[in-house]
C-alpha cells in the first residue's frame, strides 16, 4: 500500500498545477476562486505538516512518555496551527 503522505502530496501536486492555470488564465477563472484554491492549498500543506508532525511524535517519543501524553501533544499543536 502507498504511503499516504505520498498520496497526499500527490493530491497537493494537483491543486498547485490546477492553480497554476487558473493564474495563468485568471480572466476565466476570477480572483475569488484563485485565492480560494490558495487557501485550498494552504490547507492540504498544513494538514499534511501535522500528519508528518504527529508521525513523528508518535515514533521518537512513544518510549519516552506514555501514549496518553503523545495525544495531549498532538491535540495542543492542532489547535495552534488553526
């Protein structure tokens, strides 16, 4: 089974290049819908840095602090980023 940060990516990949041609075409597309696709985008990225975040949580400190804790951790940083 792929990775599904690889999916991810790939799905970001997409929004960027469709993005791409809406600013290259932006009289067919409109100002409001390129900068909602701008947000689209901010979002996948920020998704995906706290999944890779949390990864990582989950693999450096699961020996060290109890599984618990790691949730409490992964919860603060969610809230921060929004």
């Amino acid at each position: 089974m792929a990775d599904p940060n690889i999916i991810r990516i790939n799905k970001i990949a997409g929004q960027v290049t469709g993005l791409k041609i809406m600013c290259e075409n932006p009289d067919n597309y409109g100002t409001l819908n390129i900068i909602t696709q701008i947000s689209a985008v901010i979002g996948a990225l920020k998704g995906l840095s706290l999944n890779l975040l949390s990864e990582h949580i989950d693999q450096v400190a699961t020996d060290k602090i109890n599984e618990t804790a790691i949730s409490d951790i992964n919860l603060i940083v969610q809230r921060m980023v929004k």
